[in-house]
C-alpha cells in the first residue's frame, strides 16, 4: 500500500520541495504534555525520562528489570517514536516499598531525569499534548514559499491523518489486520491485537478524512456533522446554528471522524452516508472492529497546531516548534511542507 492509500490528498497543495527528517534522534525531539500536579507522596513512583533512539515499551521493560517489579506495574501515557529524542512520563506502582536503585536501567538511551511520588498511577492518554522540535535536514525548498506555506498551516491547521508509522511498513498492519478480518479472528497476544485493530481504525478514519479534504470540506462543519472541541473526547450533533459557531473560525471547534466500533456512526445527512460509504467498502474490516467490543468514538477531522515557530539554523535546515493534541502527528504538519527523502538518499540541491 503506497501513502496516498494510507493517507490521503494533502490539504495546502503540492509539496514544496525535499527534506530529510530523522537524520539523528535530535532532528525529531518531542515533549510530553502532562498537567498533573504531582503530590509528592504515595505509593506510586512517578519519573521524567529521556530515552533516545528506543521506543516506550523497551523503555518501560528496562524500568521494571530495574525495579525488580513485574512489567505490569510499570505505566505511560501514551507510545513515543523510536527514532526520536523524547522526554515523556512513567510510573511505578510500589506499595509499601522505597524508591528502588534504577541505575541499571540508565545508559546513552536511558535518562531519569526526575523522580516523584503521587497518589495514583499514571494513566493512557493522561497527556494533553506534546511539544515538538523538528529539524528538517538537506532542505531543498524555496525559503520564500515555505514562509507563506508556514503561516497559512499556522492559521488554517492541516487534516488529522494518521501517520504512515501507524499502518507500519508498507502497510502491513492494515493487511494483517483485514487477514484476520477475512477470518474472523482476533490475534492471541494482547500488544498485537490492540496494534491491528488501532491500524484498522485508524485506516477506515484516514479514508473519510481524505474524502472530505477532496471535497474542501475536512475544515468545515456541515449540518448533520459530529462536533468537538480540540481537548475533549465528547462531541455533539450540527444544526445550521452549530455551522456557524465563531469557534470554528479560530480553531477551537472542529468537525470529526469515525473511530469505528459497534453501532451506526451517529453523524446524519450527507456526513453519515459518506462514513458509511467508507465502511461498507471495507466490510470484514468494519465488521471486525464492531465485533471486537470496540465503542464508536471520534476524532477531529482539522489539527489544530499550537504556537507553530521556525527558524534557519543553517540555509538547509529548517527547524519547527509546535505544540499538538495527544495523539496527533507530527509528520501530518511536515506533508504539508515537503516530501521527505528516504535515510542515506543523496539528490543534487534543486536550483531555487
């Protein structure tokens, strides 16, 4: 499966050049967002960690090897990239017991750079948002376009696609999972299942989205749309009063997507056909997600992004700051801007 099958048409127009992003783990820093005051006491051990090039799920086994605590006891908010620099939160559950030794767990890859007790564990998706500090390396893009692209995406936000790591490579977590639907089975290991049913989900929303970026209206509330507020996961029925909210004008009210699972898409008129149209295209796919016990939740369709900065380090490097809900991607900002180039691809500069 290509991009365009995994995502969909962009928004703003054609790519304005080429750049390399994740040339180093610094090229892709992100910060998690947690506004939790911590209470500095109780039986869970919370820590700021920094991990370099190491995903979350190897982060948190080496915290519990540590610990000498079963992996079960070890908490996150949510997944980070392992091509990345990023600081995010964990928890520890030790009831009874002192702050352990972590040291074991620490090295190149592996930074605690905080440690706190709290009354309660840390929760999934407890975040709010995540900071992001992109650097797009080996840019070959006019600076002059790129700045008014910047400023258009700074006002008008961009579609809330997926990203392609979602879908793994090739697409090969939507195949598995449309395997499975074809047999009506759901995998056996826990971290597998929740994989393909998230890539399942998450490739029938990315198609309505595309849909409604092709017919302009991913950014526009229709009568019969489903409503939400950037930071809330409940939504609420469009009438002609709800279209013309002054909200949806500053990007804190957006229309939303199907995140399927049992029942009817409860969005009306030409917003439900078109979300069943997607659906029943996929039908062993859309049957599989209802009977897997899943709840039919939403997702804003436009992506909002927060106090979007840049800056030339060097004439081929651009670097971004940007602020984006839990759950949203960074590379849904960087599409677009450019096409990225493949990791060790080498291409005359182009002549701008």
């Amino acid at each position: 499966m290509n991009e365009l099958e995994l995502l969909g048409p962009r928004a703003h127009g054609e790519p304005l050049g080429k750049a390399q992003l994740k040339a180093t783990a610094e090229d892709f820093q992100v910060d998690e967002v947690l506004d939790i005051p911590l209470a500095g006491e109780g039986e869970h051990l919370w820590l700021w960690v920094e991990k370099r090039e190491l995903n979350t799920e190897e982060a948190a086994r080496r915290i519990a090897r540590a610990a000498g605590v079963p992996l079960r006891v070890v908490s996150y908010a949510g997944l980070k990239d392992r091509q990345a620099l990023t600081r995010q939160w964990f928890s520890l559950h030790l009831p009874g017991k002192a702050d352990p030794d972590l040291a074991a767990a620490e090295n190149a890859n592996l930074r605690i750079l905080r440690r706190e007790r709290h009354k309660r564990k840390l929760q999934r998706g407890a975040h709010s948002a995540n900071g992001f500090t992109l650097r797009l390396t080996r840019l070959q893009a006019d600076h002059a376009a790129l700045e008014q692209r910047l400023q258009r995406l700074a006002e008008a936000g961009v579609p809330n696609y997926f990203g392609l790591q979602r879908f793994g490579h090739g697409g090969g977590n939507v195949q598995d999972a449309r395997a499975f639907a074809e047999r009506k089975e759901l995998p056996v290991q826990r971290n597998v299942r929740s994989r393909l049913l998230s890539a399942g989900r998450s490739f029938l929303f990315n198609r309505v989205l595309a849909e409604r970026v092709a017919s302009g209206t991913w950014n526009q509330a229709q009568v019969g749309d489903l409503l939400a507020f950037t930071d809330s996961r409940s939504f609420f029925a469009a009438g002609t009063a709800e279209c013309s909210d002054p909200r949806l004008a500053q990007l804190d009210l957006h229309p939303t997507g199907p995140l399927w699972g049992a029942g009817e898409s409860p969005a009306a008129g030409h917003s439900q056909t078109l979300e069943r149209g997607v659906a029943d295209a996929d039908p062993a796919l859309r049957d599989w997600l209802a009977e897997a016990g899943l709840a039919h939740e939403r997702r804003i369709l436009r992506l909002p992004i927060g106090g979007l900065t840049w800056h030339y380090p060097e004439p081929d490097v651009l670097q971004l700051e940007f602020v984006l809900p839990a759950g949203c991607f960074a590379t849904a900002v960087v599409r677009e801007l450019v096409d990225l180039l493949p990791a060790g691809q080498t291409e005359n500069p182009c002549a701008f």
